[in-house]
C-alpha cells in the first residue's frame, strides 16, 4: 500500500530505489532527503544495506565480508590453535545481516584494491587494449571470489608475524602445524574455487617478478613467495610503483630480504598447501606451463594478434597505448645512433629521461612522440591505437626520440649551433669534444658516414 506521505510513492518502490544507491554514502545522502526515505530503510535495514553492499563490492561479497570479520589471531594465539577451528572460523554468509560504519568503509576500501587488481589482470591477459577491467561478468565474480580469498588467507599468515630470527630458530614441528593450518584455510573451498585461487596466485607471482629482476633481488624466486604473503594489495603497490622497496618498508617486511638463502618459512606460500590439497583430493594438478587465465577467464581478446608492421606473432604481449607505459626501456635504448656516444647530448638527455622512463609519464610521452611524425615520411601510417611488437616500437621511438628532445632543448632557452653535415651518424661527435659543443648532431645527416 502506498504511505500516507508527501511522496507519490509506494514503499515498495522507495525500497527499490534505495537497493540501487552505488555507495553506502550515497544511500546515507538518500536516507536523510525525507522521512520517508528514512521510514522505509529502518524497515528494511539489512536487506536494504546488503543490496547496497553488493552494489559496492559484487558478487564476491561473502568472501569479502569474510575478510571483513575474520578473527585474526595473533602471533601466540595463532600458535596454539587446531587448523580445522582456524579454517571454519566466521565462515562465508550469503544472508541479509546490519553492517557496522567500520565494516562499511572496510569493504569500499577492499573493493577499490580489488577493482585496481582485477584492471591489472584484464590488461595482462585479458585484453592488452584497454586499461580498465573488461572481464564478463561470470569471469570477473571468478577473479574477485578467489582474489578476496586470498587476502583473507595472507592476512591470516602475515608476512611480518615473526623475524627472521624467530624463523630461522622455528623447529620443525612448528613448521609443519604452519603448513597444516594453511592447507586448511585453502581446503574449506570446493575443487573449482581452488582452481580459480591456484589461477590468480600464478599471475600474483608472475606480475611480482617482472618487477623483481635479478640486479634488484639476489634470489628473485625467494622474494617473490615473501611479496606473495602481502596480497592483493601488495601487487597492486609494486604493479604501481614498479619496484618492491617501498612496498617492503610499508609492511614491515625489509628483515625478511637480508638474506639470500631461502626462506623456509615462506618459501612455496602458496604452492606447497596447493599441492597437499591436489594430493588429498586425488586431483590431477595444473601444468606448469598452463597460462594464468585458465580457470578464470572464458575468453582472451587479441590472443592471435600480430604486429601491425611486421606480422610477429605476439598476442597480449604487443604493445598498445594502454600497455606500453609498462615497457622496460632503458634511456640510451632511445638516442639515435652514435648519439649515444656525444656526451653534451647525453647528460642532459639522461637527466630529462630519468622523469620519464619508468613513471606514470612514459605512456603518455610515447603517445606524443607520434604527434612528430612527418606527413607522407617512413613513418606515415603508423598510428597510436596500433599494435606493435617491441622490436618495431622501440625503431619508431629510437627516430622520434631525439627530435623530441631537440624540442625540448629549443623551449628551454638552448641556442642550436650550426648542424654537422653528418647529424646522428657523425663519428666525430663521440670523440672530439669541441666538435660536440660546436655543431648540432641532433638532425638528420646530409651527407654520409664522417
């Protein structure tokens, strides 16, 4: 029946627009327009706040609230407890319940790391076109279910509940209870859902040690089981600032890189419980070499792609202006020829490189470089929403680089000298100093070789 109120509205409908706030902000806002408004939510808090809830977080919202609630256990407590009591605990609910401010502002936040984890994922194996998550619904509920599983199970086995002194002096018989209670807290789900966890753990990994070379880690493989514990969240941070230094600071976990042996408490985080899961269950284990998107994703966009110059097969690995910010260029890589070896070019070259490469700033700068192409040249026809493979990029970028650092120079009050009949190729340049500062080799050659 409609209410006898001002609003020409049935409570039904009012309870309908309210399950359709986006954010629990929005539905307070709402809530506080009328008294109706007001009336119809104290009827129906908990179904009205867990349709909101879903309109935050998706789908995914029993594993989310589930991280939301857990009972972490401390150092000690975690200790003594049976694996089996700490896997149960505050299990999944699929039920309308009261969510307190706390919980609230816990899952937008959740939900936000979630949406930049999953924008990750969608571009490296998804579709290399796009910078925001264009997974289907059905693959995006995967993701975010095992996605929200996983931080619960990392924030369960911290990376930072013990020094590296307590792990280097743990026995083995403390070790294995760790190893029991993880196997527990992963075997609580059914055969798919550990699929699709084993799935997203895999890229987790992959995505850490792109970063994680061998000149940043002496034992990359190590570091990166110790970065796995940091979860979703920590992915997100070193996919962002691409480098895992302040990430470790951040967590508390820098102790656990001083040394370059093993970590026997985390090393096979996740692949060892897997593994004893695979074993009990008389499982047939994933391959090695199965990509990261198997059990996830029902589709990849451009898995065929090749090079729009020269036909290179390359798939999700050609680059686009959504992905070449991501490129690992080094600053010489780009100067033209003997350039590389003019040192008045090259100093002050490096220095306006070093805010470039490797920022958020790179992407859009390879998107400019092709504003310089000359109309009807060698590089006519090539287009920024094109695919490239790496090889035929970095030729584009290496013959536009230097004539966007020409510009450069010229806007910040440099004077060209005279050019060098040679330009780019001049051999002289690279050892003659005051042929260096005299003539101008930042220009196409006129004549041949000097």
């Amino acid at each position: 029946m409609r209410a006898l109120s001002a609003l020409p509205l049935d409570d039904d409908i009012i309870d309908r627009i309210l399950t359709f706030c986006p954010t629990f902000s929005t539905l307070q806002a709402v809530i506080l327009v009328c008294k109706d408004f007001h009336r119809v939510f104290e009827s129906h808090p908990k179904s009205i706040t867990r349709a909101v809830a879903y309109n935050v977080v998706g789908p995914a919202l029993p594993s989310a609230l589930r991280v939301v609630r857990y009972p972490y256990p401390d150092k000690d407590e975690a200790a003594d407890m049976d694996a089996l009591t700490l896997a149960n605990a505050c299990p999944e609910e699929h039920g309308a319940n009261v969510l307190t401010a706390a919980e609230k502002e816990r899952l937008r936040d959740l939900a936000q790391t979630i949406q930049s984890f999953e924008n990750i994922y969608s571009l490296t194996n998804k579709d290399r076109t796009s910078k925001t998550s264009v997974l289907t619904q059905d693959e995006s509920f995967r993701f975010r279910n095992a996605a929200y599983r996983i931080m619960l199970y990392c924030n369960i086995f911290p990376g930072n509940r013990y020094t590296i002194q307590e792990i280097e002096d743990m026995d083995d018989e403390t070790l294995q209870k760790i190893h029991q209670q993880r196997t527990a807290v992963l075997n609580v789900y059914d055969n798919d859902e550990v699929l699709e966890l084993h799935s997203v753990a895999k890229f987790m990994r992959s995505t850490l040690e792109e970063v994680m070379t061998e000149e940043a880690q002496a034992n990359p493989s190590t570091a990166a089981d110790i970065m796995l514990s940091l979860g979703p969240d920590g992915v997100v941070q070193v996919w962002q600032d691409r480098d895992i230094y302040d990430v470790q600071s951040n967590h508390d976990i820098e102790e656990m890189f001083q040394d370059d042996d093993e970590n026997k408490l985390f090393v096979n985080y996740f692949s060892l419980p897997l593994e004893n899961i695979w074993t009990k269950r008389n499982m047939k284990p994933p391959k090695n070499d199965e990509p990261v998107s198997k059990y996830i994703l029902d589709e990849v966009i451009g898995a065929n792609d090749t090079c729009s110059q020269c036909a290179t097969p390359g798939g999700l690995k050609l680059l686009t202006e959504a992905n070449w910010d991501r490129m690992h260029i080094w600053p010489h890589q780009l100067l033209m020829n003997r350039l590389k070896a003019n040192t008045m070019v090259t100093f002050p070259y490096s220095t306006m490189m070093n805010g470039v490469l490797g920022t958020e700033k790179q992407g859009p700068w390879i998107t400019g470089l092709f504003a310089l192409r000359e109309a009807g040249g060698e590089w006519d026809g090539w287009e920024q929403d094109k695919s490239y493979c790496q090889a035929c990029l970095l030729k584009f970028l290496e013959d536009h680089t230097w004539r966007w650092f020409l510009q450069e120079q010229l806007k910040s009050g440099w004077t060209a000298p005279e050019n060098c009949w040679y330009g780019y190729n001049c051999n002289t340049q690279t050892h003659n100093t005051r042929h260096a500062q005299t003539k101008n080799h930042l220009c196409v050659p006129t004549r041949g070789h000097a």
